[in-house]
C-alpha cells in the first residue's frame, strides 16, 4: 500500500513539476519558434513603411455589422484549424493563437512558414501530440487538394464567361495551369497511402473542413463588399468572389489583378469604386496582419523572458 501511494506521490510529481517543458523549450524548436516571431516583427515593421494610414481611415467603413462579418472571414481559417485539431491532438482553446500566428507567418513571410511554426509549438507540447509532423502534413496537403477540386468545379462553371469576355487570358497558358493543379492532385491520390498518416476517417473529416472553410471564406468575403458597397446586389459578390478564388488558384496566369479587375468592371461597373473597394480591403487586411503580428509577438517576447528567468529561479 506504501509504496503504490508512494507510486501515485512520483507520477503526481512528474506530471506538475514543469522542468521536463522547459528544458524542451531551450531545444532547436523553441529557437526556430523565436526566429519566426522575430520575422514576423521585422515583416510588420516593413509593412509599416508602405501602408498611407490616411487613406485607410478614409476608406473605412462606419457599420458595425461589416467589422463583425470581416471578422468572422479573418477568422474563419484559424477557426477551421482549430477545428481539425481539436481532433487530431486535443488541441486547448488558447492554441487559437499559435494558429493565427500560423496564418499571419504565412501572409506576412512566405507560404508554409506558419506550418513550421505549428509544428515547433506543437514540438513543445508533447502531451497534446508526440508526432505532430504527419498531422500537420496531412492537413496542408488535403488543403490543396480541396482548394484544387474546388478551382477545377469553378473553373468548368466560368469557362464560357472567361472565353467570351476576351480578358487577355491566354489559352494554352490557362490549359497548362489546368493541367498542374490535375497533375499535383493526381501525384496525391496515386501516392496517397504513401504520403498520408492520418485515418481514413480523419482524412475525410479535414477535407470536409477544408471544404466547409473555402465556402464560408467566400461568402463572408462577398458579404464584405455588399456591406461596404450595398448598391450592388450580393449575388453579384458571390459571383466574383468565387471568380476571385478561382483566378487566384491557378498558377502560371499572369495579371491576376488586372484579369479580375477586368472581369468585375464587366459584370458590375463602377471600376473606380471597385477599385477603391479592393484596395480598402487589402489595406484592411494587412493592418489586422500588423497588428495581431505585433501583439503575438510581444507574447511572444514576454513568455520568452519568463522562462529565461525560471532556470535563474530555480
């Protein structure tokens, strides 16, 4: 009886006694998670020179209603991620912020960025997950997958209206990119037991999610510019914000933006409020990158002081 109190006494010992975090914490993923914080205030930093603060707040729209709807599209992502890994790993709800880190990582450094980070945050927390890599793999490519099946439905759908509007998209460029994004998702499928670690049920639960995520970040964005452009009815938002999607997801089409100009000057005119309208949201955007950049990284700067001082404490 002694010594399996004695036993119970040890294992209550282990589980609170925070030495085994934070010698984990000095290892090559918590300098790889700094660094990333560190870029991430440098990009803010940058940015800061080439945002005119004066003409945003002069663009910026006065209803309530459209910062909760932009909201709810900025979070839209972070949220989905989360989703997926409350399933995966447990995740807890404070791992909202290292998923927002992981979204601004990527917009404001370079794409998968963010992933890196996840992964050395996850790294740190291994009683959530001992093998984040495959999961977060997993993730990033049924991501694509999902995205591309998506372009390729949209695609068939605007076909008629992208030839008949003459909007200096080439042909055979638009047939090469077609044929990347069907030969990448190809190379997937045919290497599928290969290349992901998930269950098959988990699979279909991050696609579906994924799925979910693209819809939902198409009408929130649509209802954005009804909201601060309502003289044109929202079908019309819809219409071009899957455009949008689909313009945005093939490679190798040059002059995206001016393709896309193109196409909502056509389907709704007002080409200098349209103009207008997209630069306000761009600017919008990254201003909520810079910010949320900023204070997660002051976050980021403190936890990283407090646990400087425990070894010292200690």
């Amino acid at each position: 009886m002694g010594a399996a109190n004695g036993a119970v006494m040890n294992a209550g010992a282990r589980t609170a006694d925070p030495a085994p975090l934070a010698t984990r914490e000095r290892g090559w993923t918590w300098w790889v998670g700094a660094a990333i914080s560190a870029s991430v205030l440098v990009a803010v930093i940058l940015q800061l020179r080439t945002v005119d603060f004066a003409d945003v707040r002069a663009l910026l729209p006065t209803s309530p209603l459209f910062w909760l709807v932009f909201a709810a599209s900025y979070m839209a992502g972070p949220v989905a991620d989360w989703v997926i890994y409350r399933r995966l790993w447990q995740i807890p709800a404070a791992g909202i912020t290292a998923l927002l880190r992981k979204l601004i990582g990527n917009e404001l450094l370079f794409g998968y960025v963010g992933e890196l980070y996840l992964y050395t945050w996850a790294r740190r927390r291994t009683e959530m997950t001992s093998t984040p890599f495959g999961a977060i793999k997993d993730v990033a490519i049924l991501s694509a997958m999902v995205a591309n099946a998506v372009t390729l439905g949209l695609l068939l759908l605007a076909y008629p209206l992208l030839g008949a509007l003459n909007l200096g998209i080439d042909g055979r460029t638009l047939l090469i990119s077609v044929a990347v994004v069907v030969a990448t998702s190809s190379v997937v499928l045919l290497f599928r037991k290969k290349l992901f670690s998930l269950s098959r049920p988990d699979l279909r639960f991050v696609g579906g999610v994924h799925l979910v995520r693209i819809f939902s970040t198409t009408g929130l964005a649509a209802l954005c510019w009804h909201l601060a452009l309502p003289q044109v009815a929202l079908q019309w938002w819809l219409l071009l914000a899957a455009l949008r999607m689909l313009l945005s997801r093939l490679p190798l089409l040059p002059n995206k933006d001016l393709v896309f100009a193109g196409l909502a000057v056509f389907m709704i005119g007002r080409d200098a409020e349209i103009g207008a309208l997209m630069t306000m949201m761009a600017s919008i955007i990254l201003a909520t990158h810079m910010g949320l950049g900023l204070m997660l990284t002051a976050a980021d700067a403190q936890g990283m002081a407090r646990n400087a001082r425990e070894p010292a404490q200690r």
